[in-house]
C-alpha cells in the first residue's frame, strides 16, 4: 500500500471553518493548521491498515437491548394526572399563555 500525504493549508482551514460556521481570526489559523496536520497524518496511517476479512461492526463491544418489553397496563387516572399539576382547569393543564401576546420590551 502506497501512502499519499497530503498537506493542509491555511485556505483549507479556513474553508472548512466557513463550512462549519465558525468564525476563525485569519491571526488562529496557521496554529490551527498546524495542530490539524499530525491528525491528517494519523489518519492516513490508518487508511495503511489492511482490513480485508474484517468485519464491519458499529460498535466495538457487543450490545444488547436491555428494554423491558412493551406491557399494557391501566392508564393513570384524571385525578391521579393532575395532581401534582401547579394550576388545572377543570380537566386540564392550566398553563400561561405563550403566543399571541405583544413583546414588551419591544
């Protein structure tokens, strides 16, 4: 397997920060090259690793499902689901109103 190193640059951060919408000072961006240069290398060298006959995996230890399975059960009560509610209305929630009214602060 032949290695092709491909370097950085400046303008390839700054794309990519552009990309990502961060706002990056032009006076940050060849340290932030410069950090992204060994991680560019370490890759490459992990595209080196032959993985034929490896098998694709998502996780690298084996997961089960640990969910109860489904049960049905008798729903919660009117008066048990407002209990604990800080102000009702009959048989609802009461709750402040969110929409509709004008900012103040405007």
């Amino acid at each position: 397997m032949s290695s092709t190193r491909h370097s950085i640059t400046v303008d390839d951060v700054r794309k990519v920060a552009r990309l990502a919408r961060l706002s990056i000072p032009d006076t940050d961006l060849p340290a932030i090259t410069a950090k992204l240069e060994p991680i560019l290398g370490y890759i490459e060298q992990l595209n080196e690793v032959d993985t034929a006959g490896v098998a694709a995996m998502a996780h690298v230890v084996p997961l089960h499902n640990v969910l109860r399975e489904d049960t049905i059960e008798p729903a919660l009560g009117l008066e048990a689901t407002l209990r604990n509610a800080p102000e009702t209305d009959g048989p609802f929630f009461k709750v402040p109103k969110v929409i509709g009214e004008e900012d103040s602060a405007g």
